[in-house]
C-alpha cells in the first residue's frame, strides 16, 4: 500500500516533455539547415497527398506556411517548442516541401518586416 507521500505511476512524466518528444521521434536537430527563430518557412509545390506519410505536426507546418512564417511564429501557432519546429521543418525541408530563407548577415538585419513577424511570434506564445 503507498503512503500519500509516495508519487504514483500515473504522475512520473510531464506531457509538455513527452508531447515534443513524440512529435520529434526523440531527435533535437534538424538534419540540414539551422532554422534560428527569424529563419522564414515557405511551403512550396502543392500540397502532399494522405499517402505523404506526414505527421499531422508536417501538414500544420505546411498548412501555415503558405506565406512565409518565422520558426518563433510557427512555434507560437502549433504551441511547441522552437527546436521541436526546427526538427520537422528539417524533415520538410529534406523532402522539398518549404523552402528556408536563414537569418542574413547583420548588415542585412535592418528589415523591419522581419522584426514584426519574430515579435508577432513571440506575442503569441
């Protein structure tokens, strides 16, 4: 018999670890690309068929980026970590379903659409 100090089974994981951890087949990087949280995500070609065998995470992914999304904006949309996204944009980006535009020099950074969109993901979390 357990005390009511003991912990239960039932309590030995916390979902907000084991969801991403899923979604993500236990991987933390993305294969190719570095996606920071300014890179923009574009979709491109149509969209894959049912027999894609993409998780509903990938078609989310697709779905949004029909016009560019930042990593911040689409981690903010689908509530998942930013390194969560940066994995299955990884996975879209091997099989040529988005396009990645990474963060230029800082010479470049002086973008402010750039700027509105991180800040409007990061409004969103």
């Amino acid at each position: 018999m357990r005390g009511a100090d003991e912990p239960t089974d039932e309590h030995w994981v916390d979902p907000e670890i084991i969801r991403p951890y899923v979604v993500t087949r236990g991987r933390t990087q993305p294969a190719h690309g570095r996606f920071d949280l300014i890179s923009m995500a574009l979709a491109v070609g149509p969209p894959p068929g049912p027999d894609a065998g993409l998780d509903p995470e990938h078609l989310r992914i697709l779905q949004l980026c029909r016009e560019p999304k930042s990593v911040a904006e689409i981690a903010a949309y689908l509530d998942l970590p930013a390194g969560t996204i940066r994995v299955l944009l990884g996975d879209l980006f091997d099989r040529e379903l988005v396009s990645a535009q990474e963060p230029r020099s800082e010479v470049d950074m002086h973008d402010m659409k750039m700027y509105r969109a991180v800040l409007d993901g990061l409004r969103s979390l």
